[in-house]
C-alpha cells in the first residue's frame, strides 16, 4: 500500500510529460515586448531593423519572428525561448536584426510587438525612396 503513493506519482509525471512531449508545443518560447529600436538600415526596398526586446530572465534567446501585413504596414512579433532550464529571477534583453522587404517605395509603418503601450505595438514610420 505505502507504495501505491510512489507508482500515482510516476504514473502522473510520465503522463504529463508524454503529453508535453507529444503536444510538440516547445513552452519556454514566448512572445517578447519590444523596447527599444536601435538601428534602422536601407539598402534598396530591404530594410534591417536593430530592435532590443524584453525577455523573462537572462537566460532566454532569441527563437524566431512572425511577421504579417502588407507593403504599407508590417506587424512584427518577436520570439525568445529559455536556453537553460535554471536561470536567475532577472528581467534579461535580446537584441535582434530584422529584415523587410517592401515592393514599392513610400512611407511604411512598422509595428514591433509591445504589451504594455497602449496600442498593443512600438511604431515607427520610415520612407522608402
């Protein structure tokens, strides 16, 4: 009977993580706050733009990025998952390089995923010639 405890423990631990395994879902990946908008390159109708975004802990890296719209409007989301499973209690940063490319010239609105301004997004708006 006592180990009857033991065996529901297992049992339970080997269910979630089969599920957690199965599910294909990575969860230490989030979507980050971006901050801050460090450099802005042009070359043609390609745009690289340097962005700083605010991660859980040091330990997360960068992952990936969705970006979505049309050539007037880009919406970019930023991705960061955990590199070590321990880490420090510590708000953490990474910077990334992202590249856009445009079709036609003009003023374009680039929107970089922010949770805590009040439109959901840190704009800018550039000028392609």
């Amino acid at each position: 009977m006592r180990y009857l405890k033991y065996i529901f423990l297992i049992t339970v631990l080997i269910i979630f993580e089969g599920c957690a395994i199965l599910d294909g879902n990575d969860t230490n990946t989030r979507l980050l706050n971006t901050f801050e908008i460090q450099k802005t390159e042009f070359l043609n109708h390609r745009i690289d733009v340097t962005v700083v975004s605010e991660t859980p802990s040091p330990c997360y890296v960068y992952s990936g990025s969705e970006v979505s719209g049309n050539d007037s409007i880009r919406i970019i989301k930023i991705f960061g998952s955990q590199e070590q499973p321990i880490c420090v209690g510590s708000l953490g940063k990474v910077i990334h390089k992202q590249s856009l490319w445009f079709e036609t010239p003009g003023q374009k609105l680039l929107r970089f995923y922010n949770y805590f301004y009040s439109t959901g997004y840190l704009d800018t708006i550039i000028t392609i010639e």
